[in-house]
C-alpha cells in the first residue's frame, strides 16, 4: 500500500498553518509542508515541524481510567461514562445546575467546543469557559466594547502591505514564528517596526525602533503617542468625525498630560515617543499587533481599549495593511468563544445575560429552561470550588494545575471538588488529580474545523484512527448528554457544522466543502454565495450604530509592587521551542533537546549583588511560595526585573493571581519576588 498526503493543520498556535500527514499503513509516519498554503506558504516553525512527535507518543491515554487511591485503573468506556454521568448528576440533584463546572479546549475543533457549551447549558449550568480567559478575554470584551468585534480585523499576509508596524506587547518571532514572514516582507518593503517590550526579545532584534517599556506602563505610553499625534495636528479628523464617538472625552482626558510625563512614567525617551507617534501616525498604513504583554495585566481591558482608541484617532483601520492585529494564541480559541464556549457569551456573540438569547436557543435546541449568564469565568471557578459553590468540574484539554497563576489555589480547589472529569491526550498534572480521566483523539485522529486568529476556519478530515481505545470528543460528549437524559444532535462533525451553520451568522455560509479547500474560509461568511472576508470595518463598526466608541482610561499600577521583601518584579512568558503547559512540547524529544528545563533570566547587575552565575540553581520566592529555576545570566532583562517562561510547573507556583476586574484575566506579567542562591 502505498503512502497518502492528507492535508492537516497544526494543532499549535492560532497561526494556523497548513501540512500534509504523510499516512502509510494506517500510521502517520511524516509530514509534507504545503506550499500552497496562503498563510505558511509552506514553511513551520519548530513545533510544527516536531507534531508526530507528541501525536505517536508512547504515553499518550489509550484507555479510560478510574481513581482508585493514588493511582489510576483500567476502566471500560461504558464504566466510565456511567461514573461521569453519576458524578455530575448526583450534584446536579443536589446542589443544582450551577454547582456544575465546565472547561472547553481552545484545542479542539469547533464542533467539539459547539457540543461541550450545548451539554452544559442544556444541563442548566451557566458556568462554561475556555482558556481566553487567561489570554485574550481583555480582546473579545475591550475590542469588541470599541470596534464591536473582538477579532482581527485584517489576515495576516496583508502584513506585507504595512508601511508601520507596531507590535506592543507580543513576541511574535517566538509565540507565531511564522507572522515573522509577513513582518520581514513589509520591512524588506520600507515599512518601520516599532516594538514596545520590556526586554529585548528576538522581535525586539527586528525592530526600527525598540521602546523598552517599563512594565505595566503601556497606558500611559498609549496616551502618550495620542498627545502627540493630536497635537501635532496628525489626528485623522475625518474619520474621527465621520466614524467614532468618544473623541470630545479623549481630549478631555489628554488636557494637561504632556509627552514628558509619559516618558518619566514609562522610562521610555520623549524623543522616541515623539517618534514613534509620528511614523504611526503618518504611515500610509499601519498595523497595531498586540498580546500578552498588554493583556495579562489589572488594567488588560483598558489596554486593548486604548490600543483600539490610539488606530481610530490616525484613522489606521479598515484598509489594506492597516488595522489592530490581536495575536491569539491557540489554535482554535477564536473557533471556542465563536462557538460560545466563554462564560457571557451564547454561540456567535448572543450575550448569556439576554433573555432573547437564551430563548433563541430554546427553540434551535429543543430545549426549556436555558439559563441565563453571564455564568462563573474559569478564574471565578476556581475560587467558587474554594469555596464549595462548584461541586463537579468538566474539564476538556485544559491544564489549569500547570497554566493558572498562583497554582496552590487551583490544587486547593479541584481537592475541594467533589467530582473532576478530564478529557485528555496525555496524564497531565490536572489528569492526576481526576476522578475519572477520559483517553481523547488528537487533532489528526478526528474530523473538524478550526478557526486560526484571523479568522480563517479549515477543516480537516481524520487522517488516523485514534490510539488505543481514544475516542473523537464528540462521541464522548454525546454518550454523557444521553446518561443525563439529554439528546444533543451531534453525532458527526458534519452534522454539528450544519448547525453551527444555522445558528451562527458569521458561519453561515461555511460548509463543509468550501472550508475543506486549502486555506479554508474567513468570517464573515454569512451563506454559500458569500467569499469570506479579508478586512473588518471597511464601511461600518460592528456596533449597533456603527460608529467605534473611543476609551478614555487613565493607567492603573500593578496589584502587586516590589517592596525591600520582594524587590525584584517577576515577568513570565513563551519561548519558541514550548508551548503553555508543555504536555506535548516537553513529550518532543527534538524541542526538550533545545530547551531542557526552567530557568530565570536575570541581568548582570543583579546577579553580581546577588552572586549568583550563570547556570547556578536559585530560589525564585513571592508571597505564594517559591521554586527553583536554573539563572541564565543577560542583559535581555534589565535590572529589578527577571522573566522565566511557564512551560515547567514551577513557574505559576509563585505568579499573582489578581484579576483585571472587567474580564477576570490574572495578572500574570507583574509579580514581586526575591532570588536567593541555593545554599
Ligand atoms: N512557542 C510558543 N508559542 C505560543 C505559545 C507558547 O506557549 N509557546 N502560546 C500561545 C498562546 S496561548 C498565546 S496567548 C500567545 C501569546 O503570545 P505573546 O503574547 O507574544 O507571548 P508572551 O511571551 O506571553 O508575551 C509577549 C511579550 O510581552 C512582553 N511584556 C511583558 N510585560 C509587558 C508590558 O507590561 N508591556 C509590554 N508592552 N510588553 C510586555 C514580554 O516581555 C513578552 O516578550 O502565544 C501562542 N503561541
Ligand atoms: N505564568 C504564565 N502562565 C500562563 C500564561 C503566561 O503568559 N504566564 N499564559 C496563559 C495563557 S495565554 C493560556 S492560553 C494558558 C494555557 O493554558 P492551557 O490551555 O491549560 O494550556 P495547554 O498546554 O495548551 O493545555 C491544553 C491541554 O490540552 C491537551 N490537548 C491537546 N490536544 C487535545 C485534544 O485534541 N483533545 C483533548 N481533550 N485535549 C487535548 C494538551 O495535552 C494540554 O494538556 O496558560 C496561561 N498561563
Ligand atoms: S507558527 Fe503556530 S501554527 Fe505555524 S507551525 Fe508554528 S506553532 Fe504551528
Ligand atoms: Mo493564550
């Protein structure tokens, strides 16, 4: 028999490049690079490349299991989705609908997300969340209050048409290598980058102009750059005229501010501000990427709001090569918060709090008595298990024990818990805490679509059968809604998308065939005839009047401030080789090779006072507790500051779980912490 190319897509990063999986005998033994692929052309970064390598991994879950003291045991599937169904049931009698908690995988396909947000409404519990909560919910709640929608507004290739690129806040040349391609082509084409980042990174090496911000300053670097922009007559009075609302507050906001108090504030120079406002401003097009580092802040809505607000006062949005690029980060969690698996929103944006919502789908469902949200966050969960209100949790390819901050507080709560399900590829350390692990298929063994962060969604056929006794999440999903009683109509990923169809307007014309096609389809899309859509905003906002609504903010300083106790502030990160928990990355034995274990980047200057070398084992300590890291002694970092990426458990150990009070993402780039040699 001979081998077979079957078109995939990679199952990290929401940059949502495309390969062949070369298939022989029933096995995935390669993979091919697609060359016809509008976003990658072809090329992979380094984790794309190794994906066999977590997919044909020799721990992967292959059979259900159950608990049984401090191990687990071999358990049949009918055993296990009787012990789930019990589990949730038995609260369900008991406490009620919202004692339930459920956690959807932005690593899984739409469909699965689909299903996952209908069972547990259909149960009554309002309580379904994803991980954007920890990354890009300041975006789908501060983009979507300014533009009214919270997405990317261009693609990614239409990179190459910025004559300004601004990238605050994001790694790309690391977190989506393959950006970096689109970035390269507008420089090899005169554009300027300017990149605003704390350390310098190699996105900073790319950079015209580096502003090496303080951390936790971007808001007053924002607002600065719109003084200038205003006062030096820069503004685009048309468009702000014509297409917003809210510029009388902003300049009212801006009184008195001056382009020195934001360099004294941010310790980045009033010249470079000055500048980098101008080429912003001026560009024939500009594009304003931003990510973690302005999200994962107190004030992370406020951020995204003001970056929005600083495009709409040049007028750099709703053209080619101009517009606001939010870096999301897994590969479907703009498919999982499309689909509605976040605690405010019903499929397709419909607010949870709306009565009309939850009616809406009463009649699409059949169902009575859906509930109304907003329902508890993945962070509010946590604390509700703390505090007994959240009985059962759900949990599909999510591994809060590794990736939530101040991990003591999520281990506290899940023990508090009276049942954990995990839906799993690999024994994570949330799996170790479960009742009842369930074995899931991976990406290249299940039918589905996925949506990468600009908007394209492609679908992809199963090229593998799954390993061992695995199975496709939606068969799962659907045997647990039948134990509960409950019919959820989705027995095929093709059957799901047709719903997803009918109910959700911006797929509406996504069907299977047409997303099939290599490079798939962009949404909008709202039926058959429809080709997609490259560029939001053109003509109108997505708001009810279709005007933008400018911020006004003033920045809010950090939760937690270096103090004698804790002088050092603690910034946390990716770097290119790993990926968020590591469950799989650290399974690939050629990215382990390049990026072994934890360590703590620390200037120069710190670690003579500290006397500490490079290489040396330290002591990472918050008021959390502390743990232990390998120094790589660089001026990356300036001094008072380390950074240490959380791929390993130990990181999350001591970051600061304080939440931006709007969209309840922890404060995971501001913690105070000591170092201390190992004695
Ligand atoms: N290799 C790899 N790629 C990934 C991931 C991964 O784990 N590994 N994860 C994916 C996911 S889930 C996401 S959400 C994305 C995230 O992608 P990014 O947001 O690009 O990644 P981070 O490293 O968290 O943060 C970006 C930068 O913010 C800077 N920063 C920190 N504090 C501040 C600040 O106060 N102001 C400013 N302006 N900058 C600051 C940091 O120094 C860092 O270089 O990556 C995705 N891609
Ligand atoms: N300190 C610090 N912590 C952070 C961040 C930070 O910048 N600093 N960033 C935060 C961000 S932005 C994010 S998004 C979170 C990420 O947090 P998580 O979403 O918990 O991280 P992942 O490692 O992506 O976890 C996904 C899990 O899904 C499993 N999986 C993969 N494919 C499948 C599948 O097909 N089916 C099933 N059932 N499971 C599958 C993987 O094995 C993995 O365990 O981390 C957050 N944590
Ligand atoms: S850039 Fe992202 S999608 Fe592309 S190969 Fe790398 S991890 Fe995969
Ligand atoms: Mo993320």
């Amino acid at each position: 028999m001979s081998a077979k190319l079957i078109p995939s897509v990679c199952p990290y990063c929401a940059v949502g490049c495309g390969f062949y999986i070369v298939v022989e005998k029933g096995k995935a033994i390669g993979i091919e690079y697609m060359t016809e692929h509008p976003t990658c052309e072809g090329a992979l970064c380094p984790k794309g490349n190794a994906v066999l390598e977590f997919l044909n991994h020799e721990e992967r879950l292959k059979y259900p299991l159950k608990r049984a003291g401090d191990t687990f045991v071999r358990i049949s599937w009918d055993e296990a989705l009787d012990l789930v169904a019990e589990g949730l049931s038995r609260n369900l009698k008991k406490h009620g609908p919202k004692s339930l908690g459920f956690l959807a995988s932005s690593r899984c396909n739409n469909e699965e997300n689909y299903l996952m947000q209908k069972l547990a409404r259909m149960l009554g519990s309002p309580n379904v969340d994803n991980c954007a909560r920890l990354c890009h919910s300041p975006t789908v709640v501060g983009l979507g209050a300014v533009f009214g929608a919270g997405a990317m507004t261009n693609n990614l290739i239409d990179l190459q048409n910025s004559k300004c690129i601004f990238a605050i806040g994001t790694n790309f040349t690391e977190a989506h290598p393959i950006v970096t391609r689109w970035v390269q082509r507008a420089k090899d084409r005169g554009a300027k980058v300017i990149v605003a980042d704390p350390r310098i990174t190699s996105t900073s090496w790319m950079a015209d102009m580096h502003l090496r911000i303080k951390p936790g300053s971007d808001i007053d670097l924002l607002r600065g750059m719109m003084k200038v922009i205003i006062d030096e007559g820069l503004a685009d009075q048309k468009f702000i005229s014509q297409r917003t609302d809210g510029y009388q507050e902003l300049l009212q906001n801006l009184r008195g501010f001056s382009v020195h108090e934001a360099a004294e504030l941010t310790g980045v120079s009033a010249d470079q501000i000055v500048k980098a406002a101008r080429i912003y401003a001026k560009s024939p097009a500009s594009a304003l990427l931003y990510s973690m580092g302005i999200t994962q802040h107190v004030c992370g809505t406020d951020n995204v709001k003001l970056c929005a607000t600083l495009a709409l006062v040049s007028g750099q949005i709703g053209r080619p090569g101009s517009g606001v690029w939010p870096m999301r980060g897994q590969n479907n969690v703009q498919g999982n918060c499309d689909m509605g698996g976040m605690a405010e929103f019903y499929p397709g944006y419909k607010r949870a709090s709306d009565p009309k919502s939850a009616e809406f789908f009463e009649s699409a469902w059949g169902a009575s008595g859906l509930p109304l949200g907003p329902g508890l966050t993945s962070t509010e969960m946590t604390d509700a298990a703390l505090e007994g209100t959240i009985k059962a949790l759900y949990i599909i390819g999510e591994d809060p024990v590794i990736c939530d901050p101040n991990i003591k507080k999520t281990t506290a709560a899940l023990e508090n818990l009276d049942f954990l399900v995990v839906q799993e590829i690999f024994m994570t350390a949330t799996a170790k805490m479960a009742d009842v692990v369930l074995p899931a298929a991976a990406w290249a063994e299940k039918d589905g679509s996925y949506t990468s962060m600009e908007r394209r969604v492609q679908w992809i056929d199963q090229a593998v059968s799954p390993v061992g006794e695995a199975r496709d999440g939606l068969w799962i999903i659907n045997e647990i809604g039948k134990r509960l009683g409950l019919d959820l109509k989705g027995t095929s990923a093709t059957e799901i998308l047709k719903e997803i169809n009918r109910y959700v307007p911006a797929y509406g014309g996504m069907t299977k065939e047409r997303i099939s096609r290599i490079g798939g389809l962009r949404w909008p899309c709202p039926d058959e005839t429809h080709p997609g859509t490259d560029i939001l905003h053109c003509e109108r906002f997505a708001t009810a009047d279709g005007k933008a609504k400018m911020a006004s903010v003033l920045n809010v300083p950090p939760a937690e401030m270096t103090s004698p106790e804790y002088p050092i502030l603690l910034s946390t990160g990716r770097i290119v080789v790993h990926y968020n928990s590591g469950s799989m990355t650290r399974r690939s034995p050629s990215l382990l090779e390049r990026d072994p274990e934890l360590y703590v980047e620390i200037n120069p200057e710190d670690a003579a006072s500290l006397k500490v070398r490079h290489g040396d084992v330290v002591k990472v300590k918050t008021v959390r507790g502390e743990t232990e890291a390998v120094a790589r002694i660089t001026g990356k970092v300036k001094p008072g500051i380390v950074f240490m990426p959380f791929h390993w458990q130990g990181t999350n150990i001591i970051t600061s779980d304080a939440l931006d009070p709007v969209s309840k993402i922890p404060e995971y780039k501001m913690a105070a912490c000591r170092i201390e040699a190992k004695s």
